[in-house]
C-alpha cells in the first residue's frame, strides 16, 4: 500500500485514489478549490518519492524544477513525501488602483502589482483572501498596452470572496495573488486561422483581451467573438466591441440575451446554440472558450462535432466552489476519433501497424 507523509503524518492510499483524497480523509490541514488541477490552490512540494506523471500538469518549468506538485492530480507510485510551501515565494503583493461597476453584479478591478509579471490575456491569477480562502479570476487587459492587472468579477451575495473583493476592498488596499497561469490565451500559430470566441458573463473582459492580444500581434483571420448574458442588463463593453468593429473588418461581435426580448443588435437565444447555428462548419478553425462551466463544456463538444481539433480549442470554466462543475470527458470520448486523423489511419490498420512498431521496439 503506497503512503503519503505529510506535516509529520502518514496516510494511506486506497486504490485509484489522488494524493489530495487521501490527505482530506485523514484530516490533513491542507487548501484545495477545484480538485481538477486547474487553480492550484492545493500546490505542494515533493519532497521524495514518485507522484505520478500527471502530478505536475500545467505547472510551470521553474515549478516542476523546484518540485512543487499538484496532489489533486497526483497518484503516487512510491511512498511519497511531502512539504509546504514558502507562502512569500508563491504570492506576490498587488494593490487595488481603480474599481468600477460594469453592470449590476459585475464589478472591473484594476490591480497594479509590486513587481514586473509577465501574463497574457486569457490566463488567470489566484487572489487569497486575508482568512486564507483562494480564488482564481481570468485576466483582461494586455500588458504592452494597458499596464494594469484588469478582472471582472462577478458578485455572489453570500460568498467569501467576490463581496470582499467588490465592495470591501479600497483603492490602494493590498490583495496577494499568485500566476498567471491557464492557456486560454491568444496562440500565435492560430495567426492565419479563423477564431470563434465563446463567452457568458464576465468572461468576456478576458475573451476581449484575447481579441485584442489576436488584433495586436496582426491576426489575419477572422474572428467572431459571441457574449451570453440573461437579458440585456448583464452587457458591458459595448462601446469597446463596436470600436473593434470599426476598425478591423474581420472582426466581428454578437451579443446573445437567452431571456426575454432582444434588443436590435443582439441574437436573441443562448450563446452556444446562436453560435454553432451559424457556424456549422468548423474544420480548420480554433475555439476560445470562456465563463460557466456548462456553456463551456457543452461548447467544447459541439466545437469538436462541428470539425474543430480538440488541440485547437483552448478553455476557462470557471470554477465553483459547490457544486463541481460537470465532467465532460465522456461526452468527448463518444465523439469518436477526429474525421482527419481517423481517414490518415486509414480507419483503423494505420494505428494498428503503429502500436506493432511501437512494442517491437519497445
């Protein structure tokens, strides 16, 4: 039986058991969040033994040199040893510069930091409230021109961290975070691809940064960039959007309000089915997905129907603390092998051949 020690204690594993599992059954004093390995709330430091070949996804290389692991995702080969991290080397200071209402729940922060961060639009940091709680937030303001940390964070009456953050917090007040991290961001080899950019909420602050980000490094595609919202109160940044709009022919922009009455320059309908009954074709495309997990997941696996590589979609559902969102790896494994791929393995020997060639030289 593999064992985890940790804080001078030892836990037992059970099988098909995460390291993260073991450490909450047995009391273990550690912070966690998502439990996916996409907040890294939960980072630790392997101290001895092997954790697993995906312990360290999504970690940084000056991360994964310095050990650190993410025991959400790990699953031990060997007994494995573990220690807790220097707060100060994780955390770096910020300081709260402006804060405006964008809508009646969403609220822009504009953070500047103590020290130089290197991000791109599209990532995330995770901001620690002074009792310890750690949430994650999508960046949307592009660093070679803006200067500033922009979030858009939605109030949730009753949570611990967004009323602190949209109504206690004063300007010039301090606030730790840690990052940026994520991949939702602009990829330079998407340059000459048509883009469709998916968001609900106040995931379209960091699907606009995405967009500039795109427009700034001379995208040569299209890009159509679809915002849902409930009714028309939740919009915010038009004035932005449009300009865009102005300016750049192959950028395109489509407000969607589920609830209600549309107004003249809005879809009326939920995002994903505006957006996939306008684009049914897909093939060739890159999909940029970000705000509620159900829009997202239900987005990816449309996106991959309609043609698009699964190495082509890059996405941010954010993630609630309760209830966890929905997993939809078995949605996406119905799909079946990508048409391409599929036709290039001329429907099954092509693989077949590989595997033999593969275990004759293994």
């Amino acid at each position: 039986m593999v064992r985890v020690t940790f804080d001078g204690r030892r836990f037992s594993l059970r099988d098909d058991e995460r390291a993260l599992d073991a450490l909450l059954r047995g009391g273990a004093d550690v912070r966690f969040s998502c439990r996916r390995g996409v907040c890294h709330a939960c980072l630790l430091r392997a101290v001895d033994g092997d954790p697993g070949a995906d312990a360290q996804r999504g970690l940084s290389p000056s991360q994964r040199a310095e050990g650190y692991i993410l025991p959400c995702l790990a699953r031990p080969r060997t007994d494995l040893s573990l220690a807790r991290l220097d707060p100060s080397a994780l955390f770096v200071r910020a300081e709260l510069r402006a804060r405006q209402a964008v809508t009646p729940d969403i609220v822009r922060l504009r953070l500047e930091t103590e020290c130089n961060l290197a991000w791109r639009p599209g990532q995330y940091v995770n901001l620690r409230h002074p009792d310890g709680a750690v949430r994650s937030y999508s960046l949307a303001s592009l660093a070679e021109e803006d200067g500033y940390l922009d979030l858009y964070v939605r109030r949730f009456d009753g949570g611990r961290m967004s009323p602190w953050l949209c109504d206690d917090l004063r300007e010039d007040d301090g606030v730790e975070l840690q990052g940026p991290h994520g991949r939702c961001h602009y990829d330079p080899a998407h340059r000459d691809r048509p883009l469709l950019l998916l968001a609900t909420g106040s995931g379209l602050g960091a699907l606009v940064g995405v967009a500039r980000d795109a427009l700034m490094q001379g995208h040569r595609g299209g890009i159509w960039l679809y915002h849902g919202v409930r009714d028309a109160s939740g919009r915010f940044l038009t004035n932005t959007l449009r300009a865009l709009e102005a300016q750049h022919e192959g950028f395109h922009f489509v407000p969607c309000v589920s609830r209600g009455s549309a107004p003249d320059d809005a879809a009326a309908g939920r995002v994903t089915d505006v957006a996939f009954a306008r684009h049914t074709d897909l093939g060739g495309w890159a999909v940029y997905l970000c705000g509620l997990p159900e829009m997202v997941y239900d987005a990816r696996v449309l996106a991959v129907e309609a043609g698009v590589a699964r190495s082509d979609l890059r996405t941010d559902a954010f993630e609630p603390v309760h209830p966890a969102p929905p997993d939809d790896a078995a949605r996406l494994a119905r799909l079946g092998p990508q048409p391409a791929l599929w036709q290039a393995l001329r429907e099954g020997p092509g693989l077949t051949e590989i595997l033999e060639d593969f275990y004759t030289r293994a």
